[in-house]
C-alpha cells in the first residue's frame, strides 16, 4: 500500500537532483567546448571537446592569480571569524550580563545588513589608513558578516554543553585558557566546523565588497570572471571553465565537514 507513495516520493527526489545538478553540468558541459560551438547551436556534450579553457586559467597570470587572492583572505577571515567568535559565543551562553540579548540581536542585524550599506565606509577607512587593494582589507571587512553568523552557530552548540563540565574542570584547578582549548573547544568541534563552513563559503562567494576594496594585487577570481568581455564579445568557454574551477575548494570544505554539518543541523542553529 506504500509502494505508490513510495515511487511518487523517488520520482520527486530524481527530479529535484536533475533540477538542482544540471545548471553545474551544463557549466561543466561548457568548459569543453569552443566558443563557436558554445553560440553555434544546443548540444548535450562537446563536440570539439578541447581542454584549452583550462590551460588559459592555469597558466594566465591573470587568472590563477585570482584564485590565489581568493583562497588567502578567505582563509584569513575564517581564521579571524573562529578565533573571535568562540569567546564572544561562550560569554553569551555562560554568562547574563546588562543587554546581552540586545547586543545578540545587533550582532544579527549586521548580517541581516545590505554589503552595500558599509561599502562606502569601508571605502573611506581603508583608503585613509592604506589598506585598500590588499587581501587583509577584503577579510576584515568581511568580519562585520561572518562573526555574527560564527557566534550565532558557536552559542546554539556551547548552550547544549551542561554547565557542570566547567564547574568540574574549576574545582580539577584548570585555568580557564587551558581548559577552553583542551576540554571545551574538542566538545564543539562539529559546531566550529560548521561554523567554519558557512565562513568560508560567505567569504568566497562575496563579490561586492572584494571587488570595490581591490584593484590589482589582492583582485578574487569572482571579480575577474565579471570580465571576460572583449572585442569579440563574451568568452563564454573561459568563464564557464572558471565557474567549475570556483565549485572545487567549496566542494574540498564541504567533504572535510560534511560530518560536522550533519550534526549542526541536527543540534546547532543551523
């Protein structure tokens, strides 16, 4: 009798993986072929399967350098986002203080925020203090985003550890760094994977700020893929093979977490 509802409900998960998977391979589809083939008509595969595009990308400075940029300022906003957010979460789940719950709330008013409202501010400082086109302006601002987010997670896991385990580790005489680092911080770690997660994939995929707060030297690949326009007209080939490059660290994060955002769905405020 549950077979019918059962052959429905498969029907609809096949539909929905074609659905969610063929924009990826059809970019991937994309990335093999020439961009007389690309604009001359419709084909489900290469033709004139060619790995030209990538060579560009791998080999063009001006390409690969894009990703290099990318990869450190993410990786030094992750870094920043964690470190500051642990504290910052732990005291508001251990601790009631005057306006903590308002300074909770304003701390998710700043990622419920438009990039663009503080792009002008941090136009201006940056400029000021000399900062802009380098890959330490684009993580710092990104820290306005991502701390909020990395406490929200971090403090839903810490309020699900009991209370008991710091009183136990006090009276045992650990000082509190070291108990932090070597019982506490190994109780959350699905929660600082899964904070680290969402981190890295608002850090890689934000094109606003990285793109206004650099120019040449600390230039991300999301800003050199807007432009791939020429005298020719758009390289299509080129910018999808860009496009499946950008889907690989992502896809890497995601298989070293996958565990830990399992359980973040499952415990953390995710």
């Amino acid at each position: 009798m549950n077979k019918p509802k059962f052959q429905k409900r498969s029907v609809f998960l096949l539909l929905y993986i074609v659905f969610a998977l063929l924009p990826i391979y059809w970019m991937i589809n994309m990335s093999f072929k020439t961009n007389n083939e690309i604009v001359a008509g419709f084909s489900l595969f290469p033709e004139h399967f060619t790995w030209a595009n990538y060579h560009t990308i791998l080999t063009d400075p001006s390409w690969y350098t894009g990703y290099i940029n990318s990869l450190i300022y993410v990786a030094i906003n992750t870094l920043i986002s964690i470190t500051v957010a642990l504290p910052a979460a732990y005291a508001f789940s251990r601790y009631s203080f005057l306006g903590d719950k308002h300074v909770f709330f304003w701390l998710l008013t700043n990622r419920m925020t438009p990039p663009a409202v503080f792009l002008l501010p941090f136009f201006q400082l940056y400029t000021t203090v000399g900062l802009m086109d380098t890959h330490l302006a684009v993580a710092l601002a990104h820290l306005l985003f991502n701390v909020p987010l990395a406490v929200w997670i971090l403090e839903g896991f810490m309020s699900g550890i009991p209370r008991e385990i710091d009183e136990t580790a006090h009276i045992d005489g650990y000082s509190f760094p070291r108990f932090f680092i070597r019982i506490y911080i190994p109780l959350i770690k699905a929660g600082v994977g899964v904070a680290a997660f969402f981190c890295f994939m608002f850090s890689w995929v934000e094109l606003l700020l990285a793109r206004t707060l650099t120019s040449v030297n600390a230039k991300p690949i999301v800003a050199i893929m807007t432009r791939t326009v020429s005298a020719s007209g758009m390289d299509w080939a080129t910018l999808a093979a860009a496009g499946v490059l950008t889907i690989v660290p992502g896809a890497i994060v995601i298989w070293f977490v996958r565990n830990y955002i399992a359980k973040g769905f499952a415990m953390g405020r995710v």
